[in-house]
C-alpha cells in the first residue's frame, strides 16, 4: 500500500505539471537546496497536506523506491498520453473528421509539426417535456442538428436529410435529396475548419511555453507528451491514477508490488 500511495502521488504531480506547461525538473535536484525543482517542491507540498503521504515519499521512501528520477517521469508521461490519444479515438468512433498540418520554429530553431484532427461529435436532444406532440418532439429533435453551438458539435446528415424528407417533400425531388446527402458531407468538415485553426494556433502557443528559452533541449518525445496532457486537459482528466499504476506495472519487470 505505501508503494501505490507514493506512486499515486508522483503521478498526481506528473499530471499537474504537465497540465499546466511547468517545467519539471530544477537546476539542483539534490537534498540541501531550498528550491530543488517544480517536481520535488510539488510533491513536498502534497506531503504537507496529507500526514499518510509525509510518511512514504523522498527521504522517507527507499532509495530505489522514491519515484523522483526523470526516467520515472519519462516512464509515466508516455502512459498518460497514449491514454488520451485511445480515449480520443475511441470518441471519434466512425465519425467524420478533418486534419490540418501546420509547422513552426520552436526556441531551439527546430521545425516543429502540428497535426491536428477535429471533427463533429453527433448529438441528438433525449429528453423533452411530455406535454409536446409525438411530431413536434421529432421536429425539435431534428432541427437540433442545425444548432452553431460549440462549431455545430450536434451536425447529423442523416438527421438533416430526414428532416428535409418529411417535413419538407414538396421542396425537393429525390434525386436533390441525394445531391443534398453529397454536399452536406462537404459542409460537414467545413464547419470543423474554425476551431481547427484555432487549435492549431493552440498547439504552437503550447509548445512555446513548454520548449521556453530555459527549456530548449527538451526531448521532442518528452515535448509531445506533455503538450498532449496540456491541450488535452478534458481527455487526461479522465484519466484515472489507477489505471495508470496498472499499465506502469505492467510496463517492465518491477521488483516492488503496487
């Protein structure tokens, strides 16, 4: 039990850090310093605050046990971000979607790529107030897919093409229904270009607080990693510590139990 609990509370720290663009590790590591680094004064803090956590981290932790060094971080990080890349891919499921690529120069002058995807979560209204007809309710239902709201999260095809349909079958022949089917798949990634754009310029804005002046010898993995967790923060917060001490123990041979 100390085991998880010490190794809960570095990944607590790994996932603050690295939700907020701070850095990790600090010029002097080693006990005597007042200021020994983002990471280690964290986790000092998280001591402070709970008594069971004070009694099994750093100094009173085994040596080989403490869960501090940069390797454990590079161990962990990757963990979290393959996570978040799984839970997105399983969101977007077989919906529509749209990639932008765009580069920048980061603080080392090295071309960076951005890749981002987007695409339209489809929604429908579940509930609504049992006083409306059967065939107003499907109306509303049906209308709801043309909310802007959030970039058009609500978009459905279908739903549109079934409105048209039935609602409004003297406005179009058959075959303009089909050709309306083709051109909306087309408006379909249109409307995820706005906030792609936006997430592009995002992406880069990230990476330049975390590749900073001080940082400027960051890993390019390490560097991913990070800025998933941080762009991502809806997807890594979802994420639970225990599943990620499952997946760290299950990584490599561990001569600790967790």
């Amino acid at each position: 039990m100390e085991n998880r609990l010490r190794l809960t509370t570095i990944i607590k720290g790994i996932r603050y850090l690295a939700n907020q663009a701070l850095a990790f590790r600090g010029h002097d590591e080693s006990v005597d310093p007042s200021d020994r680094g983002n990471f280690i004064e964290i986790i000092k803090s998280f001591a402070r605050m709970n008594i069971e956590v004070e009694k099994v981290i750093l100094d009173r932790a085994p040596q080989k046990a403490q869960y501090i060094a940069h390797d454990i971080q590079k161990q962990i990080l990757p963990i979290f971000s393959n996570k978040v890349r799984k839970t997105i891919c399983k969101e977007l499921r077989k919906n529509k979607f749209c990639i932008l690529v765009d580069e920048s120069l980061d603080e080392s002058n090295k071309e960076q790529m951005a890749i981002i995807l987007r695409f339209v979560d489809y929604c429908m209204l579940r509930e609504l107030n049992d006083k409306f007809l059967e065939q107003t309710i499907e109306l509303l239902i049906l209308n709801s897919v043309l909310d802007p709201c959030n970039s058009f999260k609500s978009f459905n095809i279908e739903h549109i093409c079934k409105l048209v349909g039935k609602f409004y079958p003297a406005d179009f022949l058959p075959n303009e229904l089909k050709d309306l089917e083709i051109k909306l798949r087309s408006v379909q990634l249109l409307v995820t270009l706005p906030v792609s754009t936006a997430t592009t310029e995002r992406a880069f804005s990230c990476m330049r607080m975390i590749k900073n002046r001080l940082r400027s010898t960051i890993a390019d993995e390490f560097l991913v990693d990070c800025m998933t967790l941080q762009i991502e923060r809806k997807f890594a917060n979802s994420i639970t510590n225990a599943s990620i001490i499952e997946e760290f123990k299950t990584s490599k041979s561990r001569r600790v139990k967790f």
